[in-house]
C-alpha cells in the first residue's frame, strides 16, 4: 500500500470523525439550549417547529446563525453569543439543517388505537386539510368551529369541513400572533353569540406597530361573520411590538362571566403590574362591561378587567363542572410549566417566583416561594410546552367524568390529570408523539377532541369495543 493512499485513508478517516464528532455536539448543544423550545423532536413547543419548511425569519445557514447568535427579540428568543462560541452555534445550525432535510410531515404517525389504564381508545381523524389550527368550539351536536393561526375561522358542519367563514377580523399572524381561541356563548341556542380572540396590530404607520390580545364576539350567518362587537380592547399606549406570549382562553363560569387570559407579551416584570393588561386572567361581562366585584376595579389607574395576574402565558383555561373555579395551563420558561386554579385577585408569581430558568441556562430568579404569591397545583420540570385544557364530562368514558384533559406541545401529549380537593393525584398520559397538541375538548358527543399542529388536523377518541381487562391473578 502505498504511503500517498495510506494518507488519503488516513485524512478521509480523520474527516469522517470530526463529522461525526460536530454532528454529535450540535445534537448536544440543542438539547441543552433549543430543545425546551422547540422540541426534542424538533416539533417545536412554545416556540416553533424546524421541520416544518417555514422559516418566518430568514432561512439559509447564515441568517439562522444570526437569529441565535444576536436572538429574535420581538418572538422572545435570547441571543447566545455570550453562551455559545461559533463553532457551536454552527454545529447546532448544521444539526437542524439536517433534520430537516430528512423530515417530511405526514398523517403517518396517527395511530388508531390507544391504550390508557381505564380504556383502549380508537382514533380517527374527523377533520384535515387545515393550517395551523389553534381552538376548537362546539356550536351544536353537527357544527364544530375551528380557528386556524393564520387568520380564519373553519366551520365543520356534518363532519365536512366547510370553506373559511368571510369577513372575521384582520389578525397580526406573525411570531405566536394569529388567530387564536374561539367560544360559544352559553346561550348560544338563544343569541348566536361566537367569541375569537386574535393578535390585534395598531395601523399607526409606524415600522413595527404595537399589538395585543383582542376579544370580539359576532354570529355567523351563511358563513359570513356578522353583528361583531368588541368585548375587549386594551389602551393602544400599552400595546407592544414584541411578537409572543399573546395567551388566550376564553371560558365562561356558572354565572356567565367570561374569562380570557393574555400572556406577558414578552415583558415579564409587567405581569406584577395591574395597569397593564398583560401576564394577566381577566374577567369581564359577555358584552364586556366590567363585573362589580372586580378585585381592582376601585384601584387607581388599574385595567379593571384584571382577575389575575403574575401569570406568564396561560393558554389553557377550564372551568371545574363541581366548583364552577377557573383552572389555568401555563407556559413557564425552561421549566416551570404550570397548572393553577385562578381566583380573585391572586397573584400567580411570575416573574419573582418561578420553578424555571432562560432559556439560555441563567437563572431567573432563585425564589420559588413568596408570602402572598400563589403555588400551583402542579408544575412540570422540564417543560411540557401545556396548552389547552378542559374537564372531561360525558357518556363516551364515564370513568374519566370530572377529570382535566390537558394537551402539551413540546412533549406531543395529551395528559389525563385526577383531582381531589384540588389536588393532583394521578397524572396519566392517554396520547404520545403523534404530533403537537395544541388543544383538546370533549364534544357533546361525549368523544374527546385533539386539535394538532404537525400533522395539521383534528382527531376525534372514542372508547373502543375491545376494553382494557384486568388480570388480578389467582387467588
């Protein structure tokens, strides 16, 4: 063998290991840096997807190295230059790249059929051909409503999926923006009442108008949306150009309150702030007048909306079918993803208590506990990326009645939560890796709903024929 070949042999080897050896470190430095954000799997969770081909903020291997190095501060993304050197940025660039080169998004995961301790559970889908829905509402036994990021309002009539309802309102879907929750009013067989909350942009002509979390309410009449009233609309001085951390919820309690919860909008020392809106639950009227007993309706400049505050990104929120006391989900940062059971006047923590970190590793604070600020009933380290949530009541699985169904991004999980005394007791997951779970609801039908980000479709659960049995052994 000649000593030119044994050279060659030796460089190509050498090549060959310090691929490997970068690719490995690139996996490594996004697990410990990326991941909480935007997923194990590269799925994305509080953040965003990297498999998906969208990339909102310039694509190429330079243009994300410089979103990491110098951050994307308006979508709440840290910069890394002080934590990571180049080299290990371009590793982790490389990584990601290579991911999604090999990725190619499909209903091929869809099992269909599940197994939880209680029930076998049969999956279908009962709605596809979505972008990016976000909630899911139910008008009747026969019409679902679907509210899609981008900026549209679906209607499922009949099981068919119809074309988007005409003239809703103008979204900022850009970063976490877009169209977001949507709700029926409790008497909505009376008033046709339909409730959306969006990312509303001013129209100022500045480079980078301000936004914020609106509630409208309007009717739908032959798939055109109508009648639209404003329920909540913040002062434009306190809207932000920061592009994340919008929330929202909308439920309602036994008295026909309407709650909605608005995220800190990427400010978090503004969550302990009453006169401002965001890092807030507020309660209003259905028409958005403000509710007497109001905590801080007799506070000087406060938002007298405001139930609650301290509260990060909540973007799940149920009302328990026993107690009629509103549950919240909420985005904590790496870390620290709770659930909290919201009431008048508390306040949550964020951002001097918190059981998370940045997302680049610092700490935010060392205190998890403060007189005066609330725990919450459970918290997930690390973050699951919890979104929406609701109390299961119906005839389809009796054994979970009164138990709270809560979705995760991140972990691609729906979760099934026992509670006594409000208490947590059991903490099972029903639903694993089949893609991001962005919502999830029972229907009067009883069957459980699953609204998906990658794949972009609705799931419908059922309780299977074939039951879970259980071998107790020989006496």
């Amino acid at each position: 063998m000649s000593k030119s070949y044994l050279t060659l042999l030796f460089s190509f080897a050498f090549f060959l290991f310090t691929t490997i050896a970068f690719a490995q470190e690139g996996q490594s430095l996004y697990t410990q840096y990326c991941a909480s954000c935007h997923g194990e799997d590269l799925k994305g969770g509080n953040g965003t997807s990297f498999l998906d081909g969208e990339w909102k903020h310039g694509s190429g291997k330079s243009q994300i190295t410089r979103n990491i190095k110098f951050g994307i501060a308006q979508v709440g993304m840290p910069a890394y230059e002080k934590v990571l050197d180049s080299d290990q940025i371009s590793s982790i660039v490389d990584y990601v790249l290579e991911a999604e080169k090999g990725a190619m998004a499909s209903n091929d995961s869809i099992p269909s059929q599940l197994q939880a301790l209680e029930y076998n559970i049969d999956v279908e889908v009962f709605a596809d051909g979505l972008e990016a829905p976000w909630a899911v509402a139910f008008a009747s036994n026969d019409q679902v409503l679907v509210t899609e990021k981008p900026g549209r309002l679906r209607v499922i009539k009949d099981g068919e999926l119809q074309e988007p309802v005409q003239g809703t309102p103008e979204v900022l879907h850009e970063g976490q923006g877009g169209m977001l929750d949507v709700a029926v009013d409790p008497d909505y067989d009376q008033n046709g009442w339909v409730y959306l909350s969006f990312s509303h942009v001013l129209d100022d002509g500045e480079e980078k108008p301000g936004a914020m979390t609106k509630i409208v309410r309007g009717k739908i009449e032959n798939n055109q949306w109508t009648n639209e009233e404003t329920v909540f609309e913040a002062p434009h001085e306190l809207y932000r150009t920061t592009r994340h951390h919008y929330g929202d919820r909308i439920v309602f309690d036994p008295d026909g309150h309407l709650y909605f919860s608005i995220g800190d909008r990427g400010a978090q020392d503004q969550a302990q702030d009453i006169t401002r809106p965001n890092g807030k639950v507020h309660r209003v009227n259905r028409d958005g007048s403000i509710p007497e007993d109001n905590p801080f309706v007799d506070e000087s400049d406060a938002i007298p909306s405001i139930f609650s505050y301290g509260n990060r990104n909540p973007q799940g929120l149920a009302v328990h079918p026993e107690s009629g006391e509103v549950w919240e989900t909420e985005h904590g940062p790496m870390g620290g993803d709770e659930v909290n059971i919201i009431r008048k006047g508390n306040n949550y923590g964020w951002p001097v208590i918190t059981y998370g970190r940045n997302y680049d590793g610092t700490s935010i604070t060392d205190i998890t506990r403060k007189e005066g600020m609330e725990q919450p009933v459970i918290y997930w380290k690390p973050s699951i990326a919890v979104c929406g949530m609701e109390f299961y009541q119906g005839n389809e699985f009796p054994k979970w009645e009164n138990k709270l169904l809560v979705g995760a991004l991140a972990y691609e999980e729906v979760r099934l939560l026992t509670i006594v005394d409000d208490r947590i007791m059991h903490d099972e997951v029903i639903m694993k890796n089949v893609g991001r779970v962005r919502d999830v609801a029972p229907g009067p039908d009883g069957a459980v709903y699953v609204v998906m980000n990658d794949p972009h479709v609705v799931l419908k659960l059922t309780a299977s024929e074939e039951q879970v049995t259980v071998d107790v052994g020989e006496e």
